[in-house]
C-alpha cells in the first residue's frame, strides 16, 4: 500500500470514524501498519479510542501496544483479558514485552507470565531484572554469535540456516565458548572476506559494548554519536547478553523530548485524557506555582507603604520581573538541552555561565535604555527611569544565575529539572525584581 493511501486510512478514521460502520473501519485498520494505528489511537478520543482497539485481531494487538505511549498502553492493557494479552504479545521483542509487563500490578503480571513457555518466561524474567531506564531495559537476546576460530565459510552457513535474521540485524558478535564478549563483525565484512579467513583475523576488537547497567540516555547518546545500528551488551563480568537496536533508542529519544517539552510546563499526559485524570496530573505543579506566587506577593507586601505613597511603581514593577523571568527561562531552555544531550559537564559549565552572563549584560544594558526612555516619558520622572533601568540590569543577572545552576542544582538532588526547573527560576526572577525595583524605589524616592 502507497503512503498516501496510508495517510488516508489515517484521516479517514480521525475525521469520520463516528460516521463509519464497523465493517469499515475494520477494513480501514487492516490496511495500516501498527505503528499507523498507534498514532490514531493516540490522536483519539478515550471513547472512540477502545473502540477502535478491540476492532483488532489478537495477533495486532501487541505491535500496536508496543508503538504506544505508556499512559495510553496501560489503559488498553487494563480491558484485556490475562490470556489475550499472553497470546498478543507473544511474538513481540524482549523488551518490548518486558515495557507491557512491568506496568503491570504484580499478581496480574505473575498471572500472565505463568501463561507463557518456560522458555519465554525465563526469557522475560531476565529482562525484568533490570530498571526500564537503564540499557537491561532496551535488551533484546536475539542475537547471533560465533567463535574466534571459525572460517567466513562456516559462518555463512550458519547464517543462512537461520529462518530469518532478527531485526536491525547489521552485525554478529564474536564471544569465546564461556558466552565472553571479544568483538563484532559486520555482515558486509563477512560477505566481502574471503571464505578461508578466520572470524579472528577479520573482526572489529576495538568496538566498546554497552555495560547492561548504562542509562538509556547515555546508551542514546552513544548511538547518536558513532552511528549504530546494534550495540552489544555485556554484565560486569563481560558475558553477552543481547544487543540493543536503534529503533528502541529512538523510542528514548522521543519519550525524553516529550518529557523535556511537558515537564517545561509541569504537565505529563495523555493529549485525550479524560478531565478527571487530567486534572490530577497538573494539580501539583499548579499548587507549586500558588506556593511561589504567594513569596512573589509577600515580597511586594514588604514595600506596601512604598507602594501606597507612589502608586505608579505597581504598574512598573511587572515590567522587571516579566523580562527576568522571559530571560530566565531563555536560558534554562539552553541548559535543559545541553543536560539532555550531555554537553554540558564541570569543564565547560564556567565558559557557558560566563557567556549567558555577557548576553545577559549586553541584553540588560539595550533593554534599560529603552525602559528608561520610556518611562521617562511617561511619568516625566528621570530618577524612576534609572532605578527601573538598574532594577532590570540587577535581575536579568540574577535570571542567568538561576538559569545555569537552578538545573544542575535539581539534576544533582536527583530531580527533574525539565519539570521543577520553570517554576523555581520564575520564582526567583520574581522576587529579585520586585526587590530590585521596589527597594531601589525605598532608597532614592522616598
């Protein structure tokens, strides 16, 4: 099927599934591919969202769970029944099975695992050791190795006894016979060698594997930076356990964009969410966002005397804190990117803070002259003009200050700076300008 016939599906089923008989709709969803009725589930209605679900045949329905997201997997997974999500997930990769299971509650997980083969539960088990953050979590063990010893021709033979080589299969790993990683080939390399080499002579030794303990973001960044199609991983005592391919790191790639993206506004859902649960996953950093509201207004209540003698400082003061906490998050943007993506360490940190700081600078120094001007003119008053151009200079440094080191401060609290980030550094940008400005205005005008 075309991609544009493809896309239609898609529209169709988005646009007018409502109109559709069931017939039609199925017919629509046997026509696309897994990861095309993921996205439609997903820019779904709850409603529409199950319906469209249960039109799949069992055998559909595990590669369709598997391209969810986890909110919206977990819902569907939650009206299956034990043995249809067994039989639905059965033919699925490792990993891809060990993301549905651990979401599960533990009895029902042990329920479905007792549904399985001794040899896929014990295959699963294995994956389930390890956290979902961590390279153990992206593992897969189909995987193909020989020893140093055999001949290019051996090999071939062995490949092409194979059924089918497992997906993103683009090199075998050569280990000795107690299972210890020693290097890799690729499949061009065996092709193109001559069949009386030996794997030894034509393998790749110098190719570091993943330490089954990695984090996923770095096990990420790896890919990214030499290339990789498959990776190896091996324990602490060097053994193979499987590889890890690029479309499970993409999948990392995207889960952490989006968390970079919703945490930036304390939210993580579901697009369709029902109001209800909603509600619920924003409540908190709402609340968080009331509690730093309230230091801002204590801090203006502090100079209410100020305030009361001379009335048009309450129209300036939000002009300050506005531009720090624009500036602010400007730079926090930055860091967060520069975290995520792991330029940033303890050699380059001062360099970049000293360069925020001169933008800052350079920014305050333009920025002022405007404000004063314009609050000159406006109030006809040359002494407010240069206290609210100082005020903002005084906090467009302090939005630098919280910028840089409010992330690295939470990253090392073992927080999230994606999400608690935002909200601090307003909070600070608020109160350093109202105190700027409003104690400045204390000193010189009254």
């Amino acid at each position: 099927m075309g991609n544009s016939d493809s896309k239609n599906n898609l529209k169709i089923i988005l646009d007018d599934s409502s109109d559709l008989s069931l017939n039609q709709l199925r017919d629509l969803l046997n026509n696309m591919s897994s990861s095309e009725i993921a996205h439609a589930l997903e820019s779904s209605p709850p409603k529409q969202r199950k319906l469209l679900f249960s039109l799949l045949e069992t055998n559909e329905e595990g590669d369709v769970l598997a391209d969810l997201g986890e909110e919206i997997q977990q819902d569907l997974v939650s009206n299956i029944s034990n043995e249809e999500l067994t039989e639905a997930v059965k033919e699925l990769e490792l990993d891809e099975i060990v993301d549905i299971l651990q979401n599960l509650p533990e009895e029902r997980m042990k329920t479905v695992l007792s549904k399985m083969s001794l040899r896929d539960r014990n295959r699963i088990e294995l994956g389930l050791i390890y956290p979902d953050n961590t390279a153990g979590g992206l593992l897969n063990t189909d995987v193909i190795s020989v020893r140093p010893s055999h001949t290019m021709d051996v090999v071939i033979t062995y490949l092409r006894d194979q059924d089918v080589l497992p997906e993103n299969t683009d090199k075998i790993f050569v280990v000795t016979t107690d299972d210890q990683y020693i290097g890799e080939i690729s499949i061009s390399k065996i092709i193109t060698s001559a069949l009386n080499l030996t794997v030894e002579e034509v393998m790749e030794k110098g190719i570091d594997p993943i330490l089954v303990s990695q984090d996923d973001r770095e096990v990420a960044t790896i890919f990214e930076r030499n290339d990789l199609i498959s990776s190896a991983v091996i324990n602490d005592s060097g053994e193979l356990l499987g590889r890890i391919t690029i479309d499970d790191v993409v999948d990392v790639i995207r889960e952490d964009a989006d968390q970079n993206f919703l945490g930036m506004a304390g939210v993580a859902e579901d697009t369709f969410a029902p109001p209800g649960r909603a509600a619920k996953s924003r409540v908190f950093w709402l609340s968080m966002n009331l509690i730093t509201a309230f230091i801002a207004s204590m801090t203006i209540n502090i100079f209410q005397d100020v305030l009361n003698q001379i009335v048009y400082l309450a129209v300036l003061m939000p002009i300050v804190a506005s531009m720090g906490g624009v500036a602010a998050t400007q730079t926090l943007t930055i860091v967060l990117r520069g975290l995520t993506l792991e330029q940033i360490n303890s050699s380059n940190i001062r360099w970049l803070f000293k360069r925020e700081l001169a933008v800052s600078i350079l920014n305050g120094l333009v920025l002022s002259v405007l404000v004063g001007f314009v609050t000159y003119f406006w109030f006809e008053d040359s002494v407010l003009s240069i206290l609210i151009s100082c005020a903002l200079i005084i906090n467009l440094i302090f939005s630098v200050i919280a910028g840089v080191f409010v992330p690295l401060i939470l990253r090392r609290l073992n927080q999230d700076p994606a999400i608690a980030g935002s909200v601090v550094v307003t909070t600070v940008t608020d109160v350093v300008g109202f105190l700027s400005f409003l104690g400045l205005a204390t000193i010189f005008l009254i």
